[in-house]
C-alpha cells in the first residue's frame, strides 16, 4: 500500500514539478545549491569576493525573453561569464556573455532552479541559486504591502479592468493591464476572472489556464502574468456535465469514451458549425476517491480520458474529488488544487458572469497515511468563499446574468405539490442572500444522480443536472442491460446551455439521443416486475427480494394507465394527452422510472447481489388512464421556451430495455 501511496503521489506531482522546486527554493530563501558547491564563500553585499566585485541574487528572477537584463552588484568587467548550473537531469552548465553589466538570456531557458556563478578567466566567482521566472515588464515596481504583482494583456498590450484574486482579496488590473494584490497565500495560486469576450491563450489539462501557483513565503513577492486573446463569445454553449465517477471499474472508462466523448464532440462540432463557442462545466465527482489508491485511478487520470473532449473545461469540486488519505477538508483539497487549480473562481463568458464554488465540506473520519477514511462530509459552503463572493461580485451589475455551480444541490428534490423544498446545503441561505439583488440567476448542481429544478421564484433557479454516469455506469456494463439510465429513470447524460447575449434556454441532452428526446411513456398494461422475467438466475433469498425492489411494478396493472417520465420538467412545462381527439386528465404524481428497476436493481438481484443504489421516486412523472388496451394515444409535451416533443404512442408497447 505504501509503494501505491508513493506512486500516485508521485503523478500528482508529476506535471507541477517546477512549482514544487520553486517552493522548495523560497522555503529556503538563499539557501545554498545542492549541487557540488564552488566554493564555500557565497558573496553578498556586505561580504564581496573581490574588493571591485560585488554581487547578490534573489530567489527568483523575473526576465524578459530577449531581452537585456540588469545583473544586481557592481563590478563586472569586460569578457566577465555568467554561469549557469542546473542539476536536473543530470548536471547541465550554461554560459551567457555580460555586456555592461548585463545578460541576455536564450529564449528557450527553462525556468527552473540555477546555480548562478561569474567566471572571469580562470576563476569562479559564485553568486548563488535563482529561479527563472518570464514575465511581460520586469520593471514593475514593488509596493509596500502587497506580494503579487503582474500584467493581464493581449500580445503585450495591458488589458484594463479585468478582476484578480487569491481567492481571498480582490483587485482590478489599471489602465496598464498591471495589478497588485496582498495575499496571505494560502490558497497557493493567484487567478484572474476571465473578461467577457476573451479566453487564455494557454489550455493546461483541457482548462484555461486562469490561475498560476505562487510561492507559500508571504514576504516574497510573486510576479505572475496572464495573457488572454479576444473572442466573441457572445454567443455560446455551456455543457454542463455532473458525476462521471470514473475510476476504471464497471467498464466505464469505455462506456466514457465510446458513449459520452463520442456523442459530446458531435454535438461540439454541431454547435461550432453554428457560430457558437463551445465551453464544458464539470459539476463535481469526475473521479471517485474510494478507488484512487486501490485502482490508481486520480485526478491526472481523468484529465487523460477528458483530453479527447473538444472544448475548453471548467471544472468543480466534488466530494468523491477529495484525497481520502486526510481527515481534513483543506488537505484533503491539495490534489485537486495541484491538478485543476482553484476550487473556487469566477469568470466571463459574453454577458454571462459564472461562479463556481466548493460546499463540500469533506471530514473524512479516520482518513490517514495510507487508510481510506469513511468519507463522511458536510454540506456547506466555507464562510472565506462567502466573503470572496461579495468581493467578487461587487463590481457585477444586478443585471447580468449570474450561473453558478457547486456540487451538492442546495435544495432537496421537490414533491408533485410544488412546493418549494428544504435546503440541503446547510446555508445556502446565505448563498441566496448574496445574490439577491441580480435580475437572474441560475444554480447548477450534481451529486444527486437525478434530474429537477427547483425555481424559488422568476429570478432564481437551482437546475440538479442527473448523472453522466447514470447509475454508476452499472447497466452499460457488459452483462447487464446494455443501456444507460441514471436512478429516476433519466438516460444518463449532460446539461446543455445555450446563451445568446442575456437570453438563456438549457435542454437536458440524453447520451446516444437526439436533444429532442425529452421523455418516455409506459405502457403500464404491460409493465410488471418479476423474478421470473427479470432475475431468473436469482437464488431463492435474491428471488424473494425481487418485489421489494420491483415497487409499484411487482404485480400487473390492467387499468390501462400509462406512465409519462418528463426528466427536463420544471413548472413552465405543459404535458398533454389525447386518445381519439380526446383529451385525457394528466396528473403529476412521483413514482419510481420501471426500466431503471429491471436495468439496475434487478440486474444485481439476478447475480445475487443486493443493490447499492436505490431507485429514486421523482415528481418528473405523468399518469394519464386511457379507456382502452390497444388505443393510441397522442403525448405532447412542451418546455418553458415553447419548443414540442412529442410521441404517437401505439397500445399495447412493449416493456423492454431497449424502449425509448
């Protein structure tokens, strides 16, 4: 276990090792170099090699590519060498002329950690250890007080006004592109609020590189830049993806790839040949944390099965995206911190301001050194983020558009009354409250693994998105009922969201459908849940159970009824049904989805197993009674933006797991 553990580590780490030797660096101010030492007598100052020689260097060095820079100290004659020494991948020595007390660097130097010495003939004057660090103008001044500074711009031209935060102050680049910010540094990174109408030149992992690492020391001040580039993006696509729960079991790696990756990049391609960009917004749980060690499947894992996607992505943390070797939220964070940056941010995508927040507070209880912990967590948003919030949103104006994420849904799913349901995030009042004064807002979350939404009142909406996963990726899997359906009955799949300007409409997208597929109808004449029909390799202790679990469907319905199960249904939404013209009473009820039942819960009575997850009883479904067996019946159903979906629906149909 402890060999894995060093492992999986080590990949964390992998791709941010020139991070971990910069903080090693600051860690130890001017300590001296590892490598074999020239000699002992490290001039400073005070304390020179040479009575016309002085010298000193700093723990980073912020250069400009191509460009002259000033060496510190005085002294330097002509014909003088700068000497640089680096010990990875084996000792490696570089040579730079000084001119006028000057060097000019290649542009191809890597910045990593140097060990810096002036030659002059035959003698070796150390001067000490730096760390390379490039940047836009390195002549911006320091200011008391503040320790992060830097330059936003496009191709070297500052960009005014664009929002940079730690994640606990707040700042605005001036006329200049240039910004300074007092950080505690805790949160280990700095990151900018992408503006309206611009996106990083830079992708790292599929995200936009929005944020850069800086170094823990708080007395040392970090010179970080972001470069953008200008694109309409005024008209755009959210692809709002919740709980994959990859971790290379129950085949879903495959099911991922040849399911989901293959039906989002053609709905890309679709909407990019439309004039729209096209952006993804994970809501949490893209890995599972119960099978990181044990299957080694992490974080950099998952970026590898979302490299094929073919859009920017935006990610949010999840429970299951928590290291389960700490008992401690903050720490328990550091992997995903590590691999897909802040876990919580903002940014701008055409008049739309997006908000992507953290309210898992992850426990963990006897989570240590080399042992999964329970994994217990809590529901509820860090006050730091609510502070941040208002910081960040204080510059918004109330009539922009707001959509957030967070993982774990804010409200409980709502009953057939309609009422509005009690809150499941502990205080997401306060969350409420922040964002009262906008004119709309919408919050999108996952965990759940079943699709509703809850509209407190005209402006504000939560939207639980059901789960890429379905239920679990358990009924793609080979032996199953080769079909993908998430516990209410939803086929699994993604949110997709379509902004023009102010104006936005979002559809539930089913995987391996056409976005038109907005319900499915039973026949109940024909629905009934059996052992015999659906767990006949059962033994007589997993038969028994079979109607336990088979609900409302264990014994037959001769009553003509048919079940309607709209999974995009919120309140705005109409469901009418005809038989021979005539209209029949539809009634909102909650049941439990019957192919859900025999695709998942069946399944693992059938392999005597009992089920993990529970079916969900949701109030997304219809009843309507019809006056004969072998009648057709015409469904309609029409979402909040006017757009139809409908079904001729031919009496008797058939219960099976391939029905739509």
């Amino acid at each position: 276990m402890k060999k894995r553990y060093f492992s999986s580590i080590y990949r964390l780490c992998k791709g941010v090792l020139s991070l971990c030797v910069l903080m090693t660096l600051l860690a130890n101010s001017c300590s001296k170099s590892t490598l074999d030492p020239i000699d002992d007598k490290i001039p400073t100052e005070e304390n020179p090699v040479s009575n016309d020689f002085k010298a000193t260097i700093a723990p980073v060095w912020d250069i400009e590519r191509g460009k002259a820079m000033l060496l510190s100290g005085s002294g330097y004659q002509q014909g003088d060498i700068l000497q640089l020494e680096s010990g990875q991948q084996g000792k490696q020595v570089l040579t730079v002329a000084i001119v006028d007390g000057k060097v000019t660097f290649p542009t191809d130097l890597e910045s990593i950690n140097y060990r810096l010495s002036v030659l002059r003939g035959t003698t070796s004057y150390p001067i000490g250890n730096t760390q390379f660090n490039y940047v836009l103008r390195a002549d911006i001044p320091n200011q008391d007080g503040k320790n992060i500074k830097g330059v936003v711009h496009i191709a070297g031209q500052g960009l005014a006004d664009v929002v940079v935060s730690d994640g606990y102050d707040v700042t605005k680049t001036d006329a200049q592109g240039v910004y300074y910010l007092s950080s505690n540094k805790r949160t280990g990174y700095v990151f900018i609020s992408i503006p309206a109408n611009h996106e990083l030149t830079e992708t790292v992992n599929k995200t936009p590189k929005f944020y850069q690492f800086v170094a823990s020391n708080p007395d040392l001040v970090d010179t970080r830049d972001f470069e953008l580039k200008a694109v309409n993006n005024d008209d755009h696509v959210i692809l709002a993806l919740a709980d994959m729960h990859l971790a290379n079991r129950n085949s879903d790696l495959s099911q991922f790839q040849k399911g989901f990756i293959a039906d989002v990049n053609q709905q890309i391609a679709r909407l990019k040949s439309e004039g729209k960009q096209v952006y993804a917004l994970t809501l949490g749980d893209q890995t599972w944390e119960t099978y990181w060690y044990s299957n080694s499947f992490m974080l950099p894992e998952y970026v590898q099965q979302m490299s094929n996607l073919q859009a920017p992505v935006f990610n949010t943390i999840g429970n299951h995206d928590n290291d389960p070797y700490f008992a401690n939220d903050w720490m328990s964070e550091n992997a995903y911190r590590r691999i897909l940056g802040p876990t919580y941010y903002s940014f701008n995508l055409g008049q739309v301001h997006y908000v992507v927040l953290d309210n898992v507070e992850y426990l963990n209880t006897g989570g240590s050194y080399g042992t999964v912990g329970s994994r217990d967590y809590n529901a509820k948003i860090t006050e730091n983020q609510l502070e941040w919030l208002a910081k960040d949103l204080a510059s918004i104006p109330s009539t922009t558009p707001i959509v957030l994420s967070t993982h774990i849904q804010l409200h409980h799913a709502p009953t057939e009354q309609g009422n509005t349901p009690n809150f499941r995030t502990s205080n997401a009042q306060q969350l409420i409250s922040l964002l009262d004064r906008f004119a709309e807002v919408h919050v999108m979350t996952g965990h759940t693994h079943v699709n509703y939404r809850v509209p407190r009142n005209d402006k504000f909406m939560e939207h639980n998105v059901a789960a890429l996963s379905g239920t679990w990726w358990w009924t793609g899997r080979p032996g199953y009922s080769d079909n993908h359906i998430a516990p209410d009955g939803s086929p699994g799949g993604y949110g997709l969201w379509e902004m023009n300007g102010r104006n936005i409409a979002w559809k539930y997208k089913s995987i391996g459908y056409a976005p038109e597929y907005q319900f499915r109808a039973y026949d109940l004449n024909e629905v009934e849940i059996t052992a015999t029909k659906h767990a006949p390799a059962a033994n007589a202790t997993f038969r028994a159970m079979v109607p336990q679990y088979a609900a409302d469907f264990a014994k037959a319905n001769k009553n003509n009824e048919v079940l309607i199960n709209v999974w995009g249904y919120d309140p705005k939404w109409t469901v009418s049904v005809t038989e021979n013209g005539r209209p029949l009473d539809v009634q909102r009820i909650s049941s439990y989805d019957p192919l859900q039942i025999i695709s998942y819960g069946m399944q693992r009575l059938n392999v005597n197993a009992t089920p993990t997850f529970d079916a969900a009883n949701t109030s997304h479904m219809f009843k309507v009674k019809a006056s004969a067996v072998n009648s057709t019946l015409q469904i309609k159903v029409t979402d909040r933006f006017g757009n139809t979906y409908s079904e001729s629906m031919e009496r008797p149909k058939a219960f099976t797991y391939s029905m739509r």
